[in-house]
C-alpha cells in the first residue's frame, strides 16, 4: 500500500486515537508500544521469521474495536464449562456476569485493569525479539483489560481455572485480550486456555500471554485454540522459569483460517523444566504457524518440545523449534521432536527444529519427519474389516497418541478428540 493513510498501521493509530486507552493512567506506556508496533509495522516476505506466511490478507482488511457494553454486544455462545472456576472474556473485556471464582482457594487474587496506572510497566511490557514483537506492542496499546492472576506463595490448585476468550460478531472486529499469570514461590496452578469465536465474520484476535513461574512453582497451562473459521489469529506466550520451577504446556489448534503461535520460554534457574507439546490439523485451506524457543540459561536445565502436525487438502502449516543453550548452561538436557502426517496431495508442512549450543556438558537431540499413513499398517486394519475411511481414520487418530497422552486433563482431552474426530471423519469420509 502506497499511502500512509492507506496502511494498516495508519489504519490501526485511527483506532488507538479514537480509544479511550489514550486517557487512561497508562497512557504512555500504551503510547510507548503503539510507537513500537509503528515502527516495526507488518513483516515482509523477506522476513526469515514470516518465510511462509504471508499477512497479505490480514494487512487488507479493516476491523473495528470491540463495544465493551455488553448489551450492543454479541451474544456469545459459550463451551460448556471444564472445570467448576471459570472467567470469561468476550472480545477481550471480562464478563464478571458469565464468569466464576467462587471456588478458587484463598490465596488465588484475580484482578482486570482498563484504567488504572501499571506502576512498574510489568502488565503491559513489550518483549522483545522474534517475529511476534510487533503483534504483543499492539496488543499492549491496545489491550482494554490486562487480565492479572496471582498465586500466592505455597498455594497449590489442583482443580482448574478455564479461562474462555470468545471472539465473536456479525462484523469484522480486533480482540487483543491479555493474560499475565505470577505464581509465587511454591505455588502450583493449572489453567485451561480456551479460544472460541463464531463464522459469522472475519475477526483478528491477538491475545499475549505472559507468565513468571517463581523458584518450586509449577503452572500446567491447556491451550486449545478453536476460534471461528473465517478468523486471523496471532498469538505470542512468553515464560520466565526460576529454579526448580515447572512450566508445561498442552497445545490444539484446530480453529482459524490462518494462525500464528510464539512461544518463548527462558529457563532462568538451576533445574527448571518446560515441556511444550501439542498437536494441528491444517485442513481445508486453513494455515498454521508454529514457533517454539526454549533458552536454557542455567545448569541442569530440562526442556521437551514434541508436536504432531496433520494437513490435508490445500491447508498447510510451518513449525519451527529452537533450543539455545547459553554458555554455562551445563547438563542441560533438551529433546525436540516434530512429526507430521499429509492427509492428501496438496497439503504442506515445513518443518525446522534448531539447535545452538555455547556449553559442552549437555544431551541435546532433534528430529523431524513429515509423510503419510503406513501402507502396511493400512493393510492390515483392512484385512481386518475396517473400511478405508475408517483405517485412515484410526491411523491418524494413533498418530496423535503421543501429544494426546500428556493432555492430562480429562475434560479438555475428550473434547479435543471429539473435535478431531469429527473433523478427520468428514475428512476422510469425503475422499478429500
């Protein structure tokens, strides 16, 4: 686009401008990341970190900022809720009226802050580095409600919290929902990260997530990314992890027309751990983007990243994984693993797991495959009585197994089957 105000960065400081964020206690540091977002704008074809994936429709289109009123707003149609603590954010304003947190323990403190000043900066930084920076700069002018979960010191939950961020309207709105999530010392808590939206418009949601895992903590965080089918969705998770502390990630994506995840996790003391695994289905023309870095910068580190990709029909997906262990890091260990399953001709998955290493005392290993089901295997449920459609289909169910084992929460994991299910069943059934 030749003129500026033509552009969508030009068309986003309309937005921003016409915001009441401008007024609010926390005006320059929103000011600050929109000069952020101005200045790196929307990534080119020769970005390395956007290769594949081309914004050119995103940059098109011109969505408007979401009505916080929930009378002029959507009714939203909600998932059924999977654990009995729930928040619900719709469009990226929490909706106290749909949400519950009666059951949380003492000791869980949630708050949201559409005005109030961020003393310190902490709840609206901008990282930095990586494709996503300039989409979290966005989000933190732009976010209307930082949504703020703390533990404190040696409170363990074990029953979850399922925080629903709906996306919904008739018309082409942004949602720019943020989540920072600080457990103390000792803590524990488990989070079930739901993203819904409906078909009805385009919408582009840009949610960041960012969390502190104190020295002993350990947060388990369920993402399942299913929002409408029309939607643009890019999302960055950045974790800190202090000395024995346990960050471990379960990932689905399922939803969207094209989809972009960052996941950026610095494994900051001594024993700390993440695991990062999770699964996609690229099908249709649907277009995911994964990027994964863990940065082991202590001894005796662990980390795991394990995903399973499926694309079938025009759909494609890139994962890229990276492990960066920085000097003194020692007996760091670090396993990466990428596998994935082309359903059809015509589908692609690019895949590139990285290693760099600056220590000498570490176990390190990747691996990648990419190809289609087994024609032994194939064979073999047929001469059994399956029918075509239903071999492919228990295959690639099986293929799953792995990523699906560690989705631990029984809920979650049901309803991610059942979604995949029905998905490579009208898949598989229809030949395509």
């Amino acid at each position: 686009m030749n003129s500026a105000a033509a552009s969508p960065v030009a068309h986003y400081r309309e937005v921003f401008s016409a915001s009441a964020l401008r007024q609010s206690g926390s005006a320059h540091l929103r000011e600050a990341a929109f000069a952020r977002f101005s200045e790196l704008g929307f990534p080119g074809p020769r970005e390395e970190s956007w290769k594949y994936t081309s914004l050119r429709r995103l940059e098109a289109r011109r969505f408007a900022y979401a009505d916080r009123d929930p009378a002029r707003q959507a009714a939203p149609s909600l998932p059924a809720a999977l654990a009995p603590a729930r928040l619900v954010l719709i469009n990226g304003f929490l909706r106290a009226d749909l949400s519950e947190t009666d059951t949380l323990p003492a000791g869980i403190r949630i708050s949201a802050t559409p005005t109030d000043p961020d003393s310190d900066g902490r709840l609206l930084r901008v990282p930095s580095g990586g494709g996503t920076e300039r989409f979290a700069a966005l989000n933190a002018a732009l976010c209307p409600e930082p949504l703020l979960i703390q533990v404190a010191a040696n409170v363990a939950s074990d029953a979850p919290l399922h925080i629903v961020m709906a996306t919904v309207g008739d018309s082409p709105l942004m949602s720019h929902p943020r989540l920072a999530l600080r457990l103390a010392s000792g803590s524990s808590l488990r989070v079930i990260l739901h993203h819904v939206g409906n078909d009805d418009a385009e919408h582009f949601i840009n949610p960041f997530i960012d969390v502190e895992v104190a020295e002993s903590a350990r947060l388990d965080l369920y993402r399942l990314q299913d929002t409408g089918a029309r939607s643009f969705h890019i999302e960055r998770c950045d974790a800190t992890v202090a000395a024995d502390g346990r960050f471990m990630l379960r990932d689905a994506q399922l939803g969207g027309s094209l989809a972009r995840l960052d996941v950026n996790v610095a494994l900051q003391g001594s024993g700390a751990e993440t695991e990062i695994t999770g699964l996609f289905l690229a099908d249709g023309s649907r277009h995911f983007d994964t990027h994964l870095q863990v940065d082991h910068r202590a001894v005796n580190a662990h980390s795991l990243q394990d995903y399973r990709g499926i694309a079938a029909n025009r759909g494609r997906a890139v994962f890229n994984s990276k492990v960066i262990v920085h000097p003194g890091a020692q007996k760091s260990v670090a396993r990466q693993s990428s596998r994935n399953l082309l359903l059809t001709p015509g589908a692609e998955i690019d895949t590139k797991p990285e290693l760099e290493i600056h220590a000498d005392d570490v176990q390190c290993s990747h691996g990648a495959t990419t190809g289609q089901l087994d024609p032994a295997a194939m064979f073999y449920l047929r001469s059994r009585g399956l029918s075509i459609a239903e071999a492919r289909s228990a295959l690639t169910r099986a293929f799953t197994g792995a990523v699906m084992s560690r989705m631990d929460h029984a809920g979650l994991a049901a309803l991610v089957r059942d979604r995949l299910n029905a998905r490579l069943v009208n898949l598989l059934e229809s030949g395509t």
